[in-house]
C-alpha cells in the first residue's frame, strides 16, 4: 500500500508513478507464490490458505489493470 500512496503523490510523473506500481505487483505475484508452497507443504493448511491465495490473485489482477490504464490514459501535467 505504502508504494502506490508514494507513486500517487509522484502521478505527475507517469514513468515513476508506474515504476511504484510495479513494486505492489511484483510483490503480490511472490505472495502467490509462497503461498502455493505453502499449500503443497502443509496440506492440512490448504483450505485456510487458498481462500487467502484467491484474494491476493484478485488484488493481483486489479493492480494490474490499474497500472494498464495508468499506461494508456494517464496524462502528465505541463
């Protein structure tokens, strides 16, 4: 959360505003990650942990949206 509030305050800029966009995303795509490893490891976690995965695979998708229209529609200031 921290990233896109600092990206928002530098949105006069579209390149660093995408730059701190990008870090959430990464960030959720290597969420995802350990927690399907999780799921593999402790599979008497799995149901507790892949209701958790979905959120963050949503969150994931909506994050990247928003850095597309950020991409196509974004305007700096003059």
């Amino acid at each position: 959360m921290s990233n896109i509030v600092e990206g928002y305050r530098r949105r006069r800029y579209r390149s660093e505003f995408l730059r701190f966009l990008t870090f959430p995303h990464a960030s959720s795509l290597e969420l995802q990650c350990h927690l399907e490893k999780l799921a593999m490891i402790y599979t008497d976690l799995k149901d507790r942990i892949m209701p958790i995965h979905l959120r963050v695979m949503i969150l994931s998708k909506r994050i990247y949206k928003f850095i597309n229209y950020v991409e196509r529609n974004w305007k700096t200031k003059s």
